[in-house]
C-alpha cells in the first residue's frame, strides 16, 4: 500500500490500512505576510549588547538569508490553507514544520546575543524536526494512528489523553551527510560533556593555563558563523522538502523559483572555506570523529583545528 505518493506505509501484507484522521484542519492560521526575525531583548548586559552589534556586522550576509528563508518557509506553508491541500496529511507535516520554524528563529536570537551554549540546543532540535518531516513521507501510518489514539478520556485521571505519540526519525539524519555531523556535533557540544564546555568558558585553554570566563557572552566569530551555518543549512533542507510537497503545499511557480534561488545561495555562501565548520573525520583505526576548523574569537584571529 502506498500513502498519497509519498512511499510505503508500515501495515504489513496481513494488515488492515490505517484510516485517515478522524479530525478536519479548522481555524488554520498561518502567517500569509511573511515572517520577520525578532528584534533585539531589552536589558542586555554590555557582553550580549555588543555581540549583537558585532553579528549584526560582520555576520550581516547570514541573518539576511536566515530572515529570508524563514520569510519564504512562511509564505510556502500558507499555500497549505487551499481548500484542496487543507487535511490532516497536510496538518501532519505542518505541525513539525512550524515548530521547525520556530526554535529557528529563537535560536537566531540566542546567537544574536552570544547565547551560544543555548542556541546549540534549539539547532539539534531544528535537525530533529526537520528530519522528522522527512521521514514521515515515508511512515505517514505513525501520524495517523497517533490522530485516532489521542484526545479520549481517561476516566482514572479525569483527564484528557493527549498522547506522546513517540517519533523520532534518526535513519533520516544518519543518512544525511550534511544533517549527520551537525546534529552529532550538536548533541556532543549540547550535553555536559568536558571538552565542548571548555570551550564556552575558556576557549583559549591548553595544558598551561585555563582562562575562566564565567557566563562569557562576549561575541565569539567562530560560535556565531558555525551555529548560523548550522541554521542556514537546516533551513534550506526545510525548503527543498517543501518543494517536494507540492500537493499538500501548492505554492506559486514564482514562489518555486524564488524557494530554489535562495536554496542556491545559500550552497554558495557556506562554501567558503574561512567559515567556522565542522566536518566528519575518520582516524587511523576507523574511528569517527567531529573536526572542528576555523574557529576564532574574531574575525581577523588565526583559525584553529579542534578534533572531538
């Protein structure tokens, strides 16, 4: 059995198919206007205040493109409210895409403000709900039988049962080269793992000394244009996928070509070899690292090569 086109489901040769939602998508609201990025928190302290002036500088060319991938993620969503595309398969994968959206944006603003332990987070969260979407083209029953279980009432808890409805599509990521290693870096650098927290406290240490900075939040080059890279390139994984749902988001041929233009540039724009990035190394005994290159407190700094 096929689901729409979009690949195989997971009923079995013996299995009854599982039926469509009972639900209808009503009172959708999605932003037909386009999306703006938020603007800068007041109160920020002098370390946080000049890094949002100094990403605003030198990392210009990566928010514009950010701001205006989320601008046309929006205005692609929106073409999902046609009366034609509007049903519970739509719903499905829109429901992860705007949370995808989402911690985007509020991810943007943390590294705005030299927040880069807690952007890195909302980046493997954005891997995760990107993947996610892609992998449900695939296991679209998951998402049914999750529409069918949830919303009864438990008597014994005199509640509504909402339901987990547990997804998690890791062979996505896994066969992703791009998606792999950043969401890898990320989980590494995200938990309370030695080394990657030395970095956020004392990016300068070695063997020698160990130069503290306690609840550093001053503009870093390498944290910045390695976490806008990581947004940059989920982002544009979201719009390829969208273009690929055309049924359940018909968006304009003009909105297509502009979509595929602006995917195009940002390839472009991560190729630079200056950029602060993190690529796949294998050693000797096959063993798989994360290499870190380029990273630098400012702009002008000798990069560094940082093995995990």
């Amino acid at each position: 059995m096929t689901t729409g086109g979009l690949g195989p489901t997971n009923a079995g040769p013996d299995d009854l198919p599982i039926a469509d939602p009972p639900q209808r998508v009503s009172g959708m609201r999605v932003p037909s206007e386009g999306w703006t990025l938020p603007g800068k928190p007041e109160g920020l302290d002098a370390a946080a205040e000049d890094a949002w002036r100094q990403t605003g500088f030198n990392l210009a060319e990566d928010l514009r493109l950010i701001a205006d991938g989320l601008d046309i993620q929006a205005l692609v969503a929106s073409a999902g409210y046609t009366p034609t595309a509007r049903n519970m398969t739509m719903a499905g994968f829109a429901t992860l895409w705007s949370r995808a959206l989402l911690t985007t944006a509020d991810a943007v603003g943390l590294v705005r403000r030299g927040a880069y332990q807690s952007a890195i987070p909302l980046a493997r969260q954005a891997v995760e709900l990107v993947t996610a979407q892609r992998g449900l083209t695939e296991e679209l029953d998951a998402w049914r039988r999750w529409t069918h279980e949830a919303y009864g009432r438990d008597e014994a808890s005199r509640s509504v049962e909402q339901g987990v409805g547990h997804y998690f599509s890791g062979e996505t990521i896994a066969g992703d080269d791009d998606l792999r290693v950043i969401y890898r870096a990320a989980s590494d650098f995200g938990r309370p793992n030695f080394g990657p927290s030395a970095l956020f406290v004392a990016n300068e240490a070695n063997h020698e000394r160990y130069p503290l900075i306690f609840g550093d939040q001053a503009f870093h080059t390498g944290w910045a244009e390695l976490l806008l890279g990581w947004l940059l390139r989920t982002s544009a994984k979201q719009l390829h996928l969208a273009l690929h749902l055309d049924q359940f988001f018909p968006a304009s041929e003009e909105l297509r070509a502009r979509t595929v233009e602006h995917v195009r540039t940002i390839e472009a724009h991560l190729t630079d070899e200056r950029r602060c990035r993190v690529e796949e190394y294998n050693d000797e005994d096959g063993r798989r690292h994360v290499l870190m290159l380029e990273f630098r407190r400012q702009p002008a700094d000798q990069g560094k090569r940082l093995l995990f």
